[in-house]
C-alpha cells in the first residue's frame, strides 16, 4: 500500500485522539473547579472555626 493511502486515516486517527483528549481535558477541568470549591469552603469552614475557638 502506498504511504500516501494511509496519511488520511492517520490523520483521521489523529483528530479522533485529539478530540477525545480534548474531552478529557474539560471533564478534568470541571473536577478541578468542583475541588477548588470545595478546599475553599473547607478553608473558609478551618477559618472560621479558629476565630470562633473550635479546633
């Protein structure tokens, strides 16, 4: 088979993989956002704990 028969699928391949990477991406990105909220309402919570007097 010739080289240049097989450059389409390659890149057809390549663009799948870079869109499921891109998906991946975004889901981790939204995980990262849900966890940042959450250590900063914790944070808040220490915090307010300490001034308060409760350990």
């Amino acid at each position: 088979m010739d080289d240049k028969n097989l450059y389409p699928a390659m890149i057809g391949k390549l663009r799948e993989m870079l869109a499921d990477s891109t998906v991946q991406i975004a889901a981790l990105q939204a995980q990262i956002d849900i966890l940042a909220k959450e250590n900063q309402r914790l944070t808040d919570q220490s915090n307010k704990d300490d001034t308060n007097g409760n350990a």
